[in-house]
C-alpha cells in the first residue's frame, strides 16, 4: 500500500493569500482570524475568520475557472490521492 502524506496547513491570521497579485481589478480578503469568544470570559471559545477560497495550498476543481463543471464537494476523495516524488 502506497504511503499518503496529507499537506494541509493551519489557517492563521495574516497567512500567505493572492493579495499581492494583479487580479484584474477582483479584489479578495485578506487572511484574518479574530477570537471572539474565550472561556473565561464566556464560557466557550469563537473564533471569526475570514479566507478567501485562493489562500495559500488549497484544492480547487475546473469550477474555478468553468462555470457548471464539478465543485470539490462532489469530487470522491480518493480522486483527490495522487502519486508524487520528491
């Protein structure tokens, strides 16, 4: 059985994004984590964050870029597995 290897990261506040990039005039957010709520003060913890969806590594399909085609949310995981080298 081949070895998997799962690369994904924490969102943290001021992270890597496409900010600094020409867009052609679409602007996106940038990456922001804001506590909310702590247990002290209220019992639980809350957290407000705010991402774009084209924010440091992340998995996107041809949706992206072609309207009507699959959204990640109905590609199998297992699709998602690929062989890679280093």
């Amino acid at each position: 059985m081949a070895r998997v290897i799962e690369i994904s990261g924490p969102i943290t506040h001021g992270m890597w994004d496409y900010n600094s990039l020409d867009l052609g005039g679409a602007t996106l957010p940038a990456v922001s984590v804001t506590r909310r709520a702590s247990i002290p003060q209220y019992g639980f913890d809350a957290h407000e964050i705010t991402v774009s969806t084209l924010t440091a590594t992340y998995t996107e399909t041809a949706a992206h870029m072609i309207e009507g085609a699959p959204t990640l949310d109905q590609v199998p995981i297992t699709e998602l597995i690929r062989p890679a080298r280093l």
